[in-house]
C-alpha cells in the first residue's frame, strides 16, 4: 500500500514521541505529550490548549489536562531536549551550533521575563518576553534544541513576583552572553564533548567580547558577528594602534572576488578580544565580511577564531542566523510559539521544548532519517 503523506507524518510523530517521552514514569505524562504534539502539528490557526484537544480528541473538555501537562505536571524539560539533541547530531549532518534571539510578544506583565524592550529594526518599543535558542544547522534546516528565558532584576529581586511565574531558586541575574554561554555548554555535555562552531548574531543585545573570550578559553570554534566600530588590535599594527574593525578590513584587508561586483574580505592575525581568561596571549582570529563594491566597505563583520577554513566556507557559517530566524518565524506562524497560554518560568520551558519537538517532527515529513 502506498504510504500517504499523513501516514508518514503519524509515523514521525509516533517515533518522535517515544524517543522524547518514553523515559517518562507516568504513562499519562507520554500520553499527554503525544497528543500535544499533535495538536500543535495538526491544528490550524491559533494554537491554544482548548482548540488542540478539540482537533485531536474531538473533546474541549481535554484542554484542561493538556494546560495541567505543561504548566504544572512535574516532568523536566531538559531530558527532552538532551534526547532531542543527541538524536539530531547523531543522525544528520550538524554544520554549527546557532544562537538566535526570540522576540515573543506579549499582553500584560505577568508572564515570566517579560519586559519594555525597543526593537531595532521595526524601530519600535514592544512588550515582549527574549528567549535565546540553540539551533543545529544542518544545511538544510535549523533545528531548535535548547532555549533560555532573559529574566529581567524584577523577576528576581521580587520574591512575590519570582513565586507567581515560579521562578526556581538556582535562577541568578545573567546576560544574554551568559544564557549563551550556557547553551553551549549544556549542548558539549549532551554529545560527550563533540563540538560544533558556535555562531550568533548578537550584536544588538549584548558585549560580544565576554562570550568570545569565554568560548576561546573553553575551547570552542566560533563565528561571532561584531559591530562594525569595535576596536580591533593586531600583531601587524603598530603598538597601542586599535582602529575599528571596518577601518581595519577597509585598509588592511585580503579581497576574494565573488563576482557582480561582490566578494569576501577577510583579515587574518591575533586579534584583541579573544584572549582565553587568565592567559597573556592573543588568540588566533580573523576579520571577515562581505564586500560591497558600489558602497566600496564591508557589510556585516564577523570575528572568527577558525582559521584553516577558506573565507567563503566561514562566510557561509555566518549566514546560518538567518536560517534559524526563518525557523523562529515559520515555528510561530505554524507550530505555535507564540501561543503559550501560561504565567510559568517551568510552562515556558516546557512549551518551547514540545513547539521544538513539532517543528522537528514537521521537518521529517520530507526527509525522514532513523529515529
């Protein structure tokens, strides 16, 4: 019997569901989080825990054991993602290990983490919770793995609201570089050490520099977009000249032509700002950006400590951001992330870590590896 795409998709979500819940005690734990996940698969629109168990039980009245499931049921969310992601780097090819900054919009000011926040690129002020999320870049996809939520000093120094979004103990004040740094760090003891370059775009969120220095020193590849007037010092400059980073390709900079007009630059030497902690010596890096012949000067510029790949290959690392934005914004679109109906630090985690789930079961669809 020909196997239709619908057979397949119940398959991938069957197999799916075993690998992530089946370690759970409770066997309504799993049955819960199967059929959460098929809600999010399956239903269209607005993805709320009422809409769900109608689609997939053909009963509303099931919309209060799903909300029970993610908000309050005691299952850990972290298990799920280290299943997940061992899977992922064991079964398809996994380029880089990308951080991509979530935006998620948000009514009131009861939901943990959430703050006034002004977004650059729209050029507006939103009410919004900032998650960050590890995404394994395959070439083909980008497959959300982890995530951490930006908890503002009020979340943390107001025991009555730290109580109400059930903020746990262990939370501490921590930047957006710290978030990334654990990431990483979560993401090494999940695959036993095997490593993946680190790339991120987080140029307006934090200071790069801490991360970049942190990663050298723990032994991490990188490729880390920097502001254009970073300061820059090189083996080849003169003692105590640091000109920016732009003024530095501009000037000093190797040009690989990549035609119409467009090309890769590149500067090579041991660079200021990824000098491993407690440690005298400059690390090895490189400057690289695309160049913009008509504008005659470089466009994004990335600081990499990587330096045996070709530009081109490294500059094609840089691009992966964008593809895990894409997945940030077809996940909201059509996996639910934005439609988290809870107050919780442990329900946002816990939804996050099933929308990745359905994301990562949506892709199987159309190239199906062995779970």
């Amino acid at each position: 019997m020909h196997e239709t795409p619908e057979m397949a998709t119940g398959r991938a979500l069957d197999d799916l569901s075993r690998l992530l819940f089946g370690h759970l005690h409770r066997s309504d734990q799993q049955r819960w989080g199967h059929v959460y996940l098929q809600g999010l698969l399956r239903t269209h629109g607005k993805k709320t825990v009422r809409r769900m168990a109608a689609t997939v039980t053909g009963s509303e009245a099931t919309s209060s054991s799903l909300h029970q499931f993610v908000n309050a049921s005691p299952w850990e969310w972290a298990p799920v993602r280290g299943r997940l992601a061992r899977w992922a780097t064991r079964s398809l090819p996994v380029r880089s290990w990308t951080l991509a900054p979530t935006v998620l919009p948000k009514r009131g000011d009861h939901s943990p983490g959430v703050h006034q926040r002004f977004l650059p690129e729209p050029g507006r002020t939103v009410n919004c919770q900032l998650g960050l999320g590890l995404f394994l870049n395959t070439g083909q996809a980008h497959l959300p793995v982890d995530w951490r939520l930006f908890l503002p000093p009020r979340f943390l120094q107001d025991p009555a609201v730290r109580d109400r979004a059930k903020i746990p103990a262990t939370a501490r004040p921590q930047s957006l570089g710290d978030h990334a740094l654990h990431l990483v760090q979560e993401m090494t003891s999940w695959t036993d050490g095997e490593t993946a370059p680190v790339v991120a775009d987080l140029t307006t969120l934090c200071d790069i520099a801490p991360l970049a220095r942190r990663l050298q020193g723990s032994g991490h590849s990188f490729v880390l977009a920097i502001p254009g007037q970073t300061a820059i010092g090189g083996a080849e400059l003169p003692p105590g000249e640091r000109p920016s980073a732009r003024a530095l390709l501009a000037r000093h900079g190797v040009r690989h032509p990549a035609g119409a007009g467009r090309g890769i630059i590149s500067y090579e030497t041991r660079v200021h700002g990824i000098r491993p902690s407690g440690e005298n010596t400059r690390g090895p890096g490189r400057l690289l950006a695309e160049w913009d012949a008509d504008a005659g000067r470089p466009g994004r510029i990335w600081l990499t400590n990587i330096t045996d790949r070709h530009p081109a290959e490294l500059l094609e690392l840089a691009r992966s951001p964008q593809g895990a934005r894409s997945a940030v914004r077809r996940m909201g679109e059509d996996f639910g992330l934005l439609d988290f109906e809870g107050r919780s630090f442990p329900g946002w985690h816990r939804h996050m870590t099933l929308v990745s789930a359905a994301y990562t079961c949506g892709l199987l669809e159309d190239t199906p590896p062995d779970i």
